[in-house]
C-alpha cells in the first residue's frame, strides 16, 4: 500500500503549453479579452502564476500585445496576427 498523507493536497500539473493553449482559444474566439476576464477560469494560485508566466511568454514570443486605455483601466489582451 503506498504511503498517502491524508492531509495532503494532490493537485494535477499545470504545464505552461497548456495555459498558453488556453488563452490563444479564450482571445481568438473574442479578438480581444479583458484580463480580470480570466480570473474565473483560475481557481488556484498555481493555475494564475502559470497563466501569467504564458502571458509573459506569449509577449516575448510577439504573439500577444497588451493593451490599457486609461491609467487603472482594464488591461486588454489581444493576439498578433
């Protein structure tokens, strides 16, 4: 019988391909989305820092581009054609 602590939580890997796959179909089906948008969609911490590390990668690759019209304001995510 394997050793499993009953206290503690099992959680599924989140691999940052996968977030990355997640938000270009959430943007392609709406050309632009809300950033607090995807916030329902992550429900562990782990889950957001993985989809902010692929937003960060998908900046870099110049796939994606951020866009804020007003100090403050919403922050848009739009994919690069």
């Amino acid at each position: 019988m394997p050793d499993v602590n009953p206290y503690e939580l099992q959680e599924d890997p989140i691999h940052l391909d996968e977030q990355i796959a997640f938000l270009k179909g959430e943007i392609d089906s709406a050309k632009h989305l809300c950033f607090t948008a995807l916030f329902p969609f992550l429900k562990t911490r782990l889950r957001i820092v993985v989809t902010f590390m692929a937003i960060l990668e998908m900046i870099q690759n110049k796939e994606l581009n951020l866009l804020q019209k007003n100090i403050f304001g919403d922050i848009q995510l739009e994919i690069i054609i």
